[in-house]
C-alpha cells in the first residue's frame, strides 16, 4: 500500500513537473501558461495527451514529435523526473499536511527558477516576490520555521545579498549580483528561517566556485566569466530543506 501512494505521489510530481515545463518556455517570453495548448516548437502542432505523459512518452516516442520528427529537448523528462523526486521526498518527511503542499510549492518554484536562469539568466519577479508572501503564509503551517524565523529569514536572506551587491559595485565599479538573487534569497529565507539563509550561502557558493572553476578552465576563460548564481542558491536551499536540521547540529552542537 505505502509503494502505491509513492508511486501516486511521484506521479503527481511528475505531472507538476509537465506544467513547469511550460513555465520555464513561456515566463521568459511573458506569455500565458496556460493558452495555447503544449504544442510542438517545430510543427507548431498541438501535442495530443497520449504523447503528453510525463517521462514516458519522451521515452515511447525516443525524444521526438510524433507528427515532424524533431528532436525535443530532454531538459523536459529531466524536469519531471526531479519534480516527482522532490514531491516523494517532501511527501516522506511532511506526510499528507498543508506543510507538504506549501514545501512542494517551493521546491516547485526553485526548479522552474533553476533551468530559466540557466536558459536567460534571469530570476523572474513573477515566481520569487509571491513566493515570500506564500513563505510567510506557510509559515503558520510548518513544522519547519515559525512565523518569526520566516520574517527574518525574508529580511536577513535580502539583506545579506543586498549589501553584497552594494558592496562589490562600491568596490569593482560595476553589478556583480542580480536583483533577482536578492528577491530568490530573501523567498528562500520566508520559507527555511534565518539561520538556513546561511546554510543555502555556504552551500551554494561552494557548489559555485566548484563549478565555476570548472567552466573557467574549460572555456579558458577569465574571473569575468559570468555565471547565474540562482541554480546554486537553488541547490543550497534543498540541502537546508533536507539536511539544514543535521548541518546544523554538526556546526553547533543543537
């Protein structure tokens, strides 16, 4: 019985994941999410719901439209398959609350805002300014933060990289950190609480620098390089969502 409600709850994700997909595409280009239907971007056909299920239709149709033939994206059953993983993984440690859905709600979020500051390098306000309001309000459900630590949280996670910004234009002569990584932190912080603002920094600058190094040597390119910082803030908040309690405790003993 438990595998089946797994299944159920994977298979939800997956299919919230299908709807992001359509977000990542369309938010960018402000266009509706929801007019016209999924449709092929090389046909310009409307996608029928048998070729729409998530993952396994891209696996049926080996990666392509049924109608043209073009080669679609795998980004799209990555999306899915890392949606329905997080909605299994939240769903095993919140259980069938209002926690879970206000949590699935935000690692919702951080997914769509991950592939579309790697496609554009842009955070859109539309995801992250609600999604403080939406921290706060879940605040009142969760186990996680209480109310108090969700307000800090939004003001220390925007303060924080608010003077970082201030502070590297001040020195460098020029913008080094994005309004949109101010806006992600501080919704980060209104989910998670204050003291997780400082565990998702460490982690994702970490992840960063790792990567970035990386990219550098790769491309052989200089410390100008730009790089979206949004996907590592991204990763570092699901570190403190699953792990910030034992990180925690391993720094300070509580």
């Amino acid at each position: 019985m438990e595998g089946l409600v797994i299944a159920a709850v994977f298979a939800f994700g997956a299919i919230v994941g299908s709807f992001l997909n359509v977000c990542i595409v369309r938010i960018p280009e402000a266009r509706s999410i929801v007019r016209p239907p999924s449709h092929c971007p090389g046909c310009r056909r409307d996608i029928a719901w048998y070729d729409n299920v998530p993952v396994l239709s891209y696996l049926l149709l080996r990666g392509r439209c049924r109608n043209c033939g073009i080669r679609i994206s795998p980004v799209y059953p990555v999306v899915e398959l890392l949606t329905g993983g997080l909605a299994v993984a939240l769903w095993m440690r919140l259980g069938p609350t209002l926690a879970f859905a206000g949590y699935f709600a935000f690692a919702a979020a951080l997914v769509t805002i991950t592939f579309i500051d790697l496609d554009h390098r842009i955070i859109p306000d539309v995801i992250s300014l609600p999604g403080i309001v939406v921290g706060l309000a879940v605040s009142l459900v969760s186990p996680l933060v209480t109310p108090l630590d969700a307000v800090l949280g939004a003001l220390v996670g925007g303060g924080i990289l608010l003077a970082v910004a201030f502070g590297y234009q001040a020195i460098r002569g020029q913008e080094g950190m994005g309004g949109g990584d101010i806006k992600l932190l501080a919704m980060i912080g209104a989910f998670l609480g204050w003291r997780s603002v400082f565990i998702t920094l460490m982690v994702a600058s970490m992840i960063g620098s790792l990567i970035g190094i990386a990219i550098m040597i790769y491309q052989r390119a200089d410390t100008k390089l730009a790089i979206p910082f949004g996907p590592f803030l991204a990763g570092g908040a699901l570190v403190s969502l699953f792990f910030g309690d034992r990180i925690l405790a391993f720094y300070f003993g509580a």
